[in-house]
C-alpha cells in the first residue's frame, strides 16, 4: 500500500482491526473506511480505536469510518477510495459467491488497487493441517498457488487490471508460502470491460 501511494483504502472485512489499526497512524493515508458484516466485531474494533486515542493522546492520522455490511455488495460510501484490502477475507466466501464479490470491488467499486491475500493450501501439510480440512472453520475454500494465480488472472482481465502474484508469510522452496498475495493495479487507458465474472472452479 505504501508503494501504489494509496491516500483513501477501503478494509473490506476489516474484523477487529489489526490491519485498520495499523494503517491509521501512517501519515500519507487520508481516509480509511473499514467494511464487516460482523457487528461484534465492528464493536471490538471501535474498542480498540478508542484505548488507541487515550494512550496517545490524539486521533489517528487518518480519517477512520466503520461500516456494517458485506463486501459482496456496493456500497457508494466507499465511492472514489484509491485502494481496496482484502486481507484473508475471501475463502470465506462461498464459491458460488465470488463473481458477486468481483463485480463489486472490480467493476462496481473498480479502485486504482486492489490488494488480496488468502492461505495456501499447500502449506496445510507443515502446519499439520489434514487434507481432508480446512485450515480454520469458518473456510469456505481453500486454494492452491496455480488456482489462485488462474483466478487472479481472469479478474484482471475482465475489468482492467494487470496483477502480480507474491508469496507471503514464509516461503518454503516446493510450498511456498503460509498465505498468497496478489495485487491488481489499473492499466492505464483500460477501464473496466464490463464482461460478466466467470464462475469459480471447482
């Protein structure tokens, strides 16, 4: 995020923060709009912004907005944002779910930046994960390298979008790592295609 220069970012699952929480003291970001459909979690995370004020002193650098409400619909209030983070949020989503979730960060909401991580099934094994599950209950899925590196790529170029693809959290020489990244930037002079999302594959 420091690197695309993003001054307004979307926390599209926000949770209790710890990324939010982290990007409202860095000075160059403006405006951060924090996204759960969790109201328990919202509650913990304002929580938290206040026991930050009082041991500083002092708001947060940047303007902090909390919303209740799911990533897979638009929301005009995140209107204009620069970049939008989804920080292992997607895997629990239901597959059949993940073209609603493309066309409203993509073509809909459609910022400079779009940033997503999700764990790495292959990793599973060092981290005594069974096959036969998934890493944490709430998963919906569970992708490989080369799935998420095949969606990755067909988001992009449906809507305008050039991606590189990272390793992230550890890197094993065969596995690679913990969790993937991959970070979509607008070409420039490409605005969104408009095509219809391609369904998950199995």
């Amino acid at each position: 995020m420091r690197a695309c220069g993003a001054r307004t970012i979307a926390d599209l699952g926000c949770g209790d923060g710890d990324l939010l929480l982290r990007l409202a003291v860095e000075p160059r970001i403006e405006r951060i709009v924090g996204l759960d459909l969790c109201p328990d979690a919202l509650a913990r995370l304002r929580a938290r912004l206040a026991r930050a004020r009082t041991r500083t002193g002092a708001a947060p650098a940047a303007r902090v907005e909390l919303m209740q409400g799911s990533m897979t619909e638009h929301h005009p209030a995140l209107a204009g944002v620069d970049c939008a983070v989804l920080i292992e949020t997607i895997e629990h989503i239901a597959p059949d779910r993940l073209s609603t979730l493309e066309h409203a960060v993509f073509a809909r909401l459609h910022p400079e930046t779009v940033i997503v991580t999700t764990p790495n099934a292959e990793f599973n094994a060092l981290l005594g994960v069974p096959s036969h599950r998934f890493r944490h209950p709430g998963h919906r899925f569970e992708w490989d390298r080369a799935k998420f590196a095949r969606w990755a790529a067909g988001v992009a170029a449906r809507h305008g979008y050039a991606v590189t693809r990272h390793d992230i959290a550890g890197r094993h020489s065969l596995l690679g790592g913990a969790s993937q990244m991959a970070v979509f930037r607008q070409t420039p002079g490409a605005p969104s295609t408009g095509l219809s999302p391609a369904p998950a594959e199995d």
